[in-house]
C-alpha cells in the first residue's frame, strides 16, 4: 500500500451469550379429573435447554414467574398437574423457556380454575339457565364496598368475560349462552 504499513497494540476479548430464548406461545391449560393439563408450542431455538414450569394462586398481586414457586422442569410442550387441593381454587400458571446457557426467555401465564363447572354456570347445576342469570344480578347489585361476600367460585363464575369487573356485560353474554349463543 502507498500509505505505509500501521500496527496497533494487541486485544482480546470473548463472546458471552446474553440472548433469551424465544417465549413460549399457545400456553393453554385445563382441568378435568383433579388434575390441570399444560401445553404450549414447542421452541425450535438451536440452544433450547428446557421449560421452567411456575404456580401461584390468584390473588391479583405479583407475576407468578417472580412470586410462585417452581414446579418443575421438561423439554416436553406439555405438564401435568395435580395439586392437592379440596375446593375451588384459582391458579395461575407461568411459563418460561431456557437456554444451555442459563438465559431465561419472558414468561408467559394462564389462569385456571379447578372446578368441572363452566364459567356462568353459578349454581353449580351444570346447565347454563335463568337461576344462573338471578344469581349473577344479585350479586352485581348488592354492591359490597369491602368486596362481596361471596366465596371464590361465584365471583369466577360471575364474571363471564374476564376482566375483574361484575356488570351488565357479563349478564348480557350469560343470556347469550343461556340462549347458545355463546359465551364470547
């Protein structure tokens, strides 16, 4: 080269792997028989290790993958639970994916009820009906300012859409399924 010949000092250096694996998707559970089925996509990341599989209960504080404690562990898309446990109960589920080097992926949660009986079906007589719909009125209209007074169930299955909320919402897709319409 006509601009001369330049050298500088010598360096070294390493690599260090701080990428998270991908996050689990389809995170789907259920519950049949005392027992609550997990499964999800399985990650197809070239250093995939395994799934770290999170339980806590639902009581509206905290993300269960900082706060529940680990189940267990699987390179399986699926796990099996059965908690032990004689009465209604609400879990949530957490799930994360990790790599060979340690690096844990975002996790992702699912909420599950432990009870054979369908959201909105609040007497408990496996028939969505209009004792579900007298029910789920008085409850929203006896307004308790300390919350009601209801057990864990009822408020479950009051709250036909999720969100947390007791309204004329959820009595609108109550009548919905009542007439087959459908809950959604």
């Amino acid at each position: 080269m006509e601009e001369g010949n330049f050298s500088g000092e010598s360096a070294w250096g390493y690599s260090e792997d701080n990428i998270f694996p991908s996050t689990p998707d389809e995170f789907e559970g259920s519950y049949s028989d005392n027992s609550i089925t997990l499964s999800w996509n399985m990650i197809n990341d070239e250093d995939f290790d395994y799934f770290t599989i999170y339980r806590g209960y639902n009581e509206g504080e905290g993300f269960v993958c900082d706060d529940g404690e680990i189940l267990g562990y699987t390179t399986d898309p699926g796990y099996q639970d059965s908690p032990d446990v004689d009465e209604f109960v609400e879990f949530i589920y957490g799930l994360s994916s990790i790599d060979i080097n340690d690096n844990e992926s975002e996790c992702v949660e699912q909420e599950i009820a432990m009870t054979e009986y369908s959201v909105g079906d609040i007497n408990q007589d496996n028939n969505l009906n209009i004792l579900d719909l007298v029910i789920l009125i008085g409850v929203i209209l006896e307004n308790y300012p300390d919350g009601p007074p209801y057990a864990g169930f009822v408020i479950w299955a009051c709250d036909l859409n999720n969100d947390e909320q007791l309204n004329v919402q959820d009595i609108v897709l109550l009548v919905n399924g009542i007439m087959d319409i459908g809950l959604n």
